[in-house]
C-alpha cells in the first residue's frame, strides 16, 4: 500500500520520513528502490563464507584471506563470478528503470536530498574516524571542570536525588569559594591546556604529512592560518631588511 503524504507534511528530507509513516511503508523511499547486485568479487566472498573452516572468523578476516585468494585466481577461474555479476546487473537495470519511471519530480527530488544527507553523515563519520587514527587530542579541561571530577571521586551521590540536583549544588558551591581554593583546580587546568597544546602541535604535524588539514577544527584552522600570515610577513621583513643594508652597503662603497 502506497502512503501518500500531503506537500504541507512533506519533510526537506526522506530521512524524517519515518516520523510521518510509522510502521507504514513508503513506495518511494530508498527502501523500495531495487538493491543494487554484489560485484564478482562479493559473489566469491559470499561462497568463501559459508566454507566451515571460516565460522569462527570474523567477516574482514574472512575478507582479507578471500582477497589474497582472488588476486591469485586466473581469469578462467573468475568467469563464473563475472558471468552471474553481468545477469544480476541487466536484471537490476530493468528493475531501476521500471521503479524511477513511477516517481513523480518530487519524489525524485526528495531522493536525491536523502542520499546527500546520507552521503554527507558517511563522510563525517570518516573524518572522525580519521582523526581518531591520526590521535586526535582530547580538549582542555577547564578548572570547573577538575572540580567537578574531584568532587565525583569523593562524594558518592545521595539515594532520591537526582543528579542535576547534585550538580546544581556544587555549582553553587564552587560560585561560592575563594580564588585561593580555587587555585588548585586552576592549576590542573593550565597544565592541561599545555598538553593540549602540545598535543595539538603534533596533531597537526600528522596532518600536513597526510595532507589532511581540513579534519582540524574551525578554531585551529584559523589560529594556524594567523600564525602561517605572520610567518610570512615576518620572512618578508627580513628580506627587505636584509635587501635595504645590502643596498646602504654598496653606496657606502661607492662613495
């Protein structure tokens, strides 16, 4: 059964679909478009799977050893997988074709919007996969925040009370002490801003090998672009410094 959902509650985006379907299903989402068939090589991974000496692997290691196999594998031997490829892909084309032909312009518009969504959260879970492989640092604490960490450590919560309400009174508490208390925690604070900082410092080394600067945050992508700019007019300074002696040097000569 087809839902049709009226222009005034059509979402931007397929993605919130589900919010105005439920448990109905949508004729026009990506969930009734016609899966797309396995490559020749999936094909083999598919059989290599459910050999018994690959149970008790996990599925990139049964992965890794099928691709070691398939490299080594002749062309006769691959026929098989490619000729069962190519019939999936002239039936899955006729399929396609049957299924876009029912879309309306809209329909194939709010398509299109759901798989640039979908494709931009895929790369942003990339990029933060990325930066945790390249040793992303961890953010500076501020001093509220050690003490909030200490005070968790040595006070255990009461029974009946909720933790807002106890966050909420050491909050009051801290508004409420001196700078002197304060300083400890003020201290732990400024020596984690210098691991932070330093931590940074090789982060963005590893970047610029890897040529991935952009995965830096807005904050320190414009802090490195200031300090590159004043490295730069400080190197010109010195160049015309250098130029202008240079230049008073040989008319003292002449003279």
């Amino acid at each position: 059964m087809t839902m049709i959902i009226p222009p005034a509650l059509r979402p931007a985006s397929l993605l919130y679909l589900s919010k105005f379907c439920g448990n109905a299903f949508c004729a026009y989402s990506t969930r009734a478009r016609p899966k797309r068939p396995l490559t020749s090589f999936f094909l083999f991974l598919g059989e290599k799977r459910k050999e018994p000496r690959y149970s008790g692997l996990r599925v990139y290691q049964v992965a890794k050893v099928a691709a070691e196999e398939w490299n080594q594998m002749n062309q006769e031997e691959k026929q098989p997988y490619i000729d069962q490829m190519k019939s999936s892909f002239s039936n899955y084309h006729d399929r396609y074709q049957e299924y876009r032909n029912q879309l309306t312009d809209v329909q194939v518009h709010d398509l299109s919007v759901e798989r640039m969504e979908k494709r931009t959260e895929r790369a942003k879970k990339q990029e933060k996969k990325m930066k945790v492989q390249l040793g992303a640092p961890k953010r500076a604490r501020s001093a509220y925040s050690f003490y909030l960490i200490s005070k968790m450590k040595s006070v255990p919560l009461r029974e009946g009370k909720s933790f807002g309400l106890v966050v909420k009174q050491w909050a009051q508490e801290w508004n409420e002490m001196t700078a002197q208390q304060k300083e400890v925690y003020q201290t732990m604070a400024a020596e984690d801003k210098l691991r932070h900082n330093h931590e940074m410092h090789e982060f963005i080394g590893r970047l610029q090998e890897v040529g991935k600067l952009h995965l830096l945050p807005k904050v320190e992508q414009v802090k490195l672009r200031r300090e590159q700019k004043l490295k730069a007019n400080k190197e010109m300074l010195e160049r015309m410094l250098s130029l202008t002696v240079e230049k008073m040097r040989r008319f003292d000569i002449q003279e």
